[in-house]
C-alpha cells in the first residue's frame, strides 16, 4: 500500500514522483515547474517526493489523491527527460458524477502529457473552472508530439496574456 497524500491548500498543481533512477532529471523537472511560465505566473506546486511511490501506477497514485485536487501530474521516467512531459491525470470518479458528466470528463481520455510550462495553466484553470480537464487533453491530442505545452508557447497565447497582464499594470 502506497502513503496517503496530503491534501494542500487550494490551488496549487500536485505533483507526484514515481521514478527515482534519475536524480538529476528530477530535479531539472523541479526547476522548470518552479519558474514561471510567463510574466506574472507564480507556480504553487505541491510535491510528493517519497520513495515509497517509486513505480507507482497512475491507478494507485490516483487511488491515494485527495478529493480537492482535479489532476495530479505524475513526474514517471518519461518525465525526467527533457522536455519533462509530465503525465496528467484526471481525477474524477464515476461515482462523483453522473454518467453524462462523467463521460464528457474522460472523452478526450484520462491522461494526457503536459510539459512543465503547461502544467500551471491546467492547475489554475481546473481550480477556478475557467476551462475543463477534457479541453486540455484535447489540446494535447492536437500537438504534433502529444503534449499540452501551456498558453505562453504560442503567439495568439503570449499575446493574450501580455494584453491581460498589460491591462492590470
């Protein structure tokens, strides 16, 4: 059986290591989910960094993550190579929602890969409701290499969030 998992305070994206052959990699992985995205970002990032999730599925990380969260990005081997594409998991149960609600949740699938400067638009947007799990994965699906890279890796993007950061100075 695998440790619980703290529940944090809200907003902050959840991130669970589980692989521990690349120490270095982990902690480039740190530091580029650390710095921020974009002018005005400041990533709030809770990590879960034991060994004991060494190897860990998604099913087991998922079974162990609090309620309040409505992803968790699991940093496993794939993520400890640059560019870090961390896995995205959609937390929702069948049991939290109706049929309806639950298959639109997971239509675009359960997981996607998010690379780091991404994961801080999907954790601030699923808290607030400003955008849903199965948009991000759908976005994700799009990219020629199957990854969410975040709203600043985009012309349309870095200007929306230079008129909306422009617009607060």
């Amino acid at each position: 059986m695998r440790p619980v998992i703290e529940a944090a305070d809200g907003g902050v994206a959840l991130i669970v290591r589980t692989s521990y052959a690349d120490d270095a990699g982990w902690r480039s992985v740190v530091t580029a989910l650390d710095t921020p995205p974009f002018v005005g970002a400041v990533p709030a990032n809770q990590y879960v960094d034991d060994p004991a999730w060494d190897g860990a599925t998604v099913d087991e990380v998922l079974a162990a993550v609090p309620s309040m969260f409505r992803v968790v990005f699991v940093a496993d081997a794939a993520a400890m190579v640059a560019p870090h594409p961390l896995l995205a998991a959609n937390t929702v149960r069948a049991e939290d929602c109706d049929d309806e609600q639950y298959a639109y949740e997971l239509e675009n699938g359960r997981e996607f890969r998010a690379l780091p400067a991404g994961v801080y638009d999907v954790s601030a947007n699923l808290f607030v409701d400003n955008m849903d799990f199965p948009e991000y994965a759908a976005m994700a699906l799009r990219d020629p290499a199957g990854h969410y890279q975040g709203l600043a890796a985009t012309d349309r993007g870095r200007m929306a969030l230079d008129a909306f950061f422009g617009s607060r100075g």
